[in-house]
C-alpha cells in the first residue's frame, strides 16, 4: 500500500513537472509581451515656432509613443509649450530633457537652454528652469557623459558655452564661454556642386555643434563660418576647456561649411558633414590627443547631380557598419559603408518622403530610421536593413509642425 502510495506520489510530481515546463514558453512568452509593452519608447520631437507658414509651425516640444515593433510614431501631444526648441537631448540618467532655444532675445540678444523633469512613466515634462545659452540663436545642446555639463552652440553669434548641470537636473551657472572672430572661409564653397547657390553662413563666426569626445576627455567644437573643428581639453570637474595643445583645431575646405560631426562606436574615427559643399569627411581621430587627421572626402549627392542642396545631419549605425546624411532640397539620405580604416563606399541614396530633412535619427532597436521634414510639417519612417544598411520607407508619416529634433526615451 505504502508502495503504490509513493508511486502514485511521484507519477503525480512528475507530470506537474512536465506541465510546468511545458507551460513555461507561454508564461515567457506573455511576461515578454507585457515587459514590451511597459517598455513602449517614447520620442521627443522639438520644433521651430513663430510665424506659421514660415518653416516655423510648432508650438513647442511634442511626444509620440513608439512602436518597437511597426516603428509607428502614434498619440501625438504637445508636452511644452516653448519658443523654437529646435534641440531636444536627453540626459545620461533618463531623468531629464535638455533643450537649445534656437532664439535671441533671451536676457538681451541671447538664445536660452531649458531643463525639464521626465516622468518616465507617462513622458509628461516638468519644467525645471530656464538660463541663457549665453550666446544668441543655440542650434545643437550637447552633455557630457556624466550629465554634469551642457554644451551650447550658439549658431547665431558664434560662440559656444559651458553651463553647469546641478545634482536636481536643473541648469547652474556658465563655467566657460568662448568665441573666435576671426579667419572666416569664403561665401562659395570649395568643393561646391555645379551648378550650386548653396552660399550662407561666412559672415562671420557660426558655431553649429559642440559635444564632448567618447572619452569625455576633449570636446570638439565645429564652426560652419571659420570652416574648423576646435579640440578643447575639457575638465569634468570643473567644466572648464583648454585649447588642445596638439591640435587646437584643424581646417576644411573654404567655404565648405561642416555643420555637425559623428563618432564610429570604435571611438577611432570622426565623421563630418559640410553643410554648403555637401561632402563627408572621414577623419583618423586619436583619443589620447584629440587630434584629427582627414583620409578621406566623398561627395553626399548622387554622380551627376547639378543644383543646389545643403546636407544637414550625419549618423552611425549603432553596429558601425553604415553612415547616413541627410541632404536638404535634394531631399534623400545619402547611404555609406563603412570598411577598414573607416573609409566609406557609397551604397544607395534614399528619398526622404518629405521636405526638408534638417535632423534624422536612428531609434534605440536600431530597427528604424526617422528623418524630420521641416517644410512639409512630418517625419517620415523608415525600416533598417541592418545587414545591408538600406532603408525602406515603411509608409508611415507623423504629423507635426516644423520638426527640427527628434530624440528618444528608451
């Protein structure tokens, strides 16, 4: 009897065990469901605002909820209410937003940079305080690695500022404001397209991005006017830059216009995009030193293209296989492998679908491509094919007026 108990007492644990694991596929299954969809992402777009019909149709800072699987941006709603936020980043901790007020008339001729508190459960912002980029018209905000220090370029007088970041998100005092007047390139560019009136920017100073080094070690500055790359030592303590001893800058072409700069994820090669020219550089970066060495220049327009197009925004897979820049007027994103040495080959260019790319940006997933279309009020979507780099327009367009940024909260 005792026997036909144990036997019975062990066929019965047996078969439970078998359910269990039988079982587990769907409780994983539907636990990984539910933690996507907890994990719905959220994107900030920024936009220029003012008078409607003028490229400037936002009202401020939307959110959209993601998709990680379609890519669809859906429920679109106006979170702030702000004057031409035309940069949106987010912060190392996930808990704030930082914002370039691309204006001048902020305390004086100044632009302004805004601080917001994210609720990471609705994207709902919470505005913390306002300061003054200390410089007029701020284009690009950058941070450095700690989210100690934002970076302001302050496109519209040429002059970059360090501004302290306290330990509540809010914005502190400048730490360090720089500018340089002089050696301004010509008002034609270079290497210019035929055929091309692609002429703005060297009456002087324009700095257009300033962002700290994978290292966090050196900052670069890049100024449109001047057509340089400035190499600053940068203390994370204390903010404060030095000019790069062994490079305190290196030059392009004159009238060329580089306009932003990217890191390949090996931290050994710089990317940047000449806004008037509408090249690429590939430059051999050296993280000890800060210093830039160019080897290499590729056109971003297709053979054989004649006219006028301004690039605007340049990108790296997150798998450091492709680079992507945006061309403005030619309206296409400009597709490049990425090789030994970190020299390109051209792969394919791509309409946008839209007009005006003016910022694009590849999600966390790395699954799919956005491109802010600034004149046709929309940002268009795009599938990655991450072993080919090509995109694919997935036919999705999500409204919103005069888009200039678009950022992520994974």
């Amino acid at each position: 009897m005792r026997q036909r108990f144990d036997d019975s007492r062990r066929n019965f644990l047996t078969h439970a065990m078998m359910l269990a694991l039988l079982r587990l596929p769907l409780a994983t299954a539907a636990a990984l469901a539910s933690e996507a969809v907890r994990r719905t992402q959220f994107a900030y777009v920024g936009t220029y605002t003012g008078a409607p019909g003028a490229g400037s149709n936002g009202e401020g800072i939307y959110i959209f909820e993601m998709d990680p699987f379609t890519g669809q941006l859906a429920n679109p709603r106006l979170v702030a209410k702000s004057e031409s936020p035309s940069w949106v980043t987010v912060s190392p901790s996930r808990k704030y937003l930082y914002v370039a007020n691309e204006i001048s008339n902020y305390a004086g001729n100044n632009g302004s940079i805004t601080a917001y508190a994210i609720d990471v459960a609705t994207g709902d912002l919470r505005r913390i305080n306002t300061v003054s980029s200390q410089g007029a018209g701020p284009a690009y905000l950058g941070l450095d690695a700690t989210g100690k220090f934002a970076f302001a370029a302050n496109y519209g007088d040429g002059s970059l500022a360090v501004v302290s970041i306290m330990q509540d998100g809010s914005l502190g005092l400048p730490v360090d404001v720089r500018r340089d007047f002089g050696s301004l390139g010509s008002s034609q560019a270079t290497d210019v397209p035929a055929g091309s009136f692609a002429i703005s920017g060297h009456d002087g100073p324009h700095v257009h991005m300033v962002a700290a080094d994978p290292s966090n070690q050196f900052v670069l500055a890049i100024d449109l006017g001047q057509d340089r790359i400035y190499s600053f030592r940068f203390d994370a303590t204390s903010g404060k830059l030095r000019a790069n001893s062994t490079t305190p800058y290196v030059s392009l072409p004159s009238g060329n216009g580089p306009r932003h700069f990217v890191f390949h994820p090996s931290g050994r090669w710089l990317y940047t995009v000449q806004e008037e020219s509408s090249t690429v550089v590939c430059f051999h970066y050296d993280p000890a030193t800060g210093s830039m060495t160019p080897v290499q220049t590729l056109s971003t327009l297709p053979v054989g293209f004649s006219g006028t197009s301004f690039a605007s925004e340049i990108l790296v897979s997150h798998d450091g296989r492709y680079l992507y820049v945006a061309n403005r007027l030619h309206d296409s994103i400009a597709i490049f492998s990425i090789g030994s040495g970190g020299r390109m080959s051209y792969v394919a260019d791509t309409p946008t679908h839209g007009d005006y790319p003016v910022q694009c940006r590849i999600d966390p997933t790395g699954r799919f491509f956005y491109a802010c279309n600034r004149r046709s009020d929309c940002i268009t979507v795009f599938s990655v094919n991450r072993t080919q780099g090509l995109l694919t327009f997935t036919g999705q367009y999500a409204a919103v007026g005069s888009p200039a940024s678009i950022t992520f909260l994974g």
